[in-house]
C-alpha cells in the first residue's frame, strides 16, 4: 500500500477551471518542482510542509464520505508524489470524476493511458512566473475536450504570449482555454479589453472564485 502526504482535504467549490464553482473533494499533496513568483500554496510545496500520511485507501475513503463525486487532486505538484498511478488507479476505480491541478512541466502522456483517466488543468507558466523554461510544451499533443489550459498573467503583456502558445499548437481545437490574472497584479477589464482588441474567441477569462467568496489567503476553500 502506498502512502501520500497530505497537506489538506476538505469539500469546497471549484475555484476554477472548467468546473468553477461546482462541489469538489480537494486533496492537497506536498511537494513542487518549480517556485512560481506569484505562488499561493507556497506552504504545501516544501519538502517538510506538515503533512498527514495517507494510503491510496484512506484518501479514497474519505472522499467516497463526503458524498461528493468531483476530486480535484491539486498541491504543490500531485504528478511528482511517489506512486501516484497508484492513487490515480483507486480513484479510476470508482465512480468519481477527477481533475489534476499540474504545473505543465511534469510529462502526463502516461497518466492518460489509464483507465477512466482524469482530467487535466494544465497550466503554461508565463515569464511573470520565472518559470517558463520549465514548460514540458509536448504535453499539449494529448489533451482532450475534458481538459483545460490555464494561463496565469502577470501584465496584459503577456497575452500576447498567450494567443502565441494558443496558436502554435492549436490548443482551443483540442480543449479549453483559460486566462487568469494574478491576483491584484492585472485589472480583470484589461484583460477583457485585450480580447476584444484582438477578437480572441476562443480563450475565456477566469477569476479565481475562491479568493473572492473568502480572504484571499484563507486555506481550506
């Protein structure tokens, strides 16, 4: 049996992704590969953030208690925990749909050759994050209808960027398309004139719903 360190778990809505606002089981998992400069989860990504141990078993479980058919799997980096498939096996398992917050520079072809495979929201991390060259860019050749691109923006600079990746590998054929501001670094209506401004159809503007129902920096929503 495999054991996972779980940083949080508890019931909230979806703050966003394709399912914003929906019901969903949050499983945070410790551990990150990258440190985003605007990361707010920071807490969860260090190699000794306090954690609980947990099996694929127990963390099932616990979800199948709530009531609650919606998982997101999120962290840090849930992709880089040892044994992960495991989980991900005894999630498929059941009658659950799951959703993986990753940071787009861990490779998931394998992940989605399982059975009743989950979803993706995967991010491209832009140059605010100082993250970019960290992007595993042939991720985007297995994307389907049921994932999500997420872009994170840190000036309205970076759209520009954005509409490129878009573009090149022709990611709104394949799936949707989120842009997002960070949070009080960009004005939302900006964004939004961007769009206009270049008749983006195919890229919807999110804001995270989490950081507008409770504080913003309130854990366990």
């Amino acid at each position: 049996m495999s054991v996972f360190n779980v940083v949080e778990k508890f019931v909230s809505i979806n703050g966003e992704g394709q399912h914003a606002g929906e019901l969903a089981v949050f499983i945070r998992l410790r551990g990150c590969n990258l440190c985003c400069s605007y990361c707010d989860t920071r807490w969860a990504c260090t190699s000794d953030a306090p954690a609980t141990e947990m099996t694929e078993d127990e963390i099932v479980q616990y979800v199948l208690s709530t009531g609650v058919k919606r998982v997101t799997l999120t962290g840090g980096e849930p992709l880089l925990a040892d044994n992960i498939m495991d989980l991900l096996k005894a999630f498929a398992a059941e009658d659950l749909k799951i959703e993986i917050e990753t940071n787009g520079s861990v490779d998931i072809h394998e992940f989605t050759k399982i059975d009743n495979p989950p979803a993706f929201t995967l991010d491209y991390k832009l140059a605010g994050s100082g993250m970019e060259d960290k992007m595993n860019l042939t991720n985007f050749d297995c994307l389907t209808s049921k994932d999500t691109v997420k872009f994170v923006c840190s000036n309205v600079n970076e759209l520009d960027k954005v509409c490129e990746i878009v573009d090149r590998y022709r990611i709104s054929d394949k799936c949707t398309c989120l842009i997002s501001p960070v949070f009080g670094k960009i004005e939302p209506a900006d964004m939004v004139d961007y769009m206009i401004n270049h008749n983006r159809n195919d890229i919807r503007l999110q804001l995270q719903l989490h950081k507008f129902i409770w504080d913003p920096n309130k854990r366990g929503v």
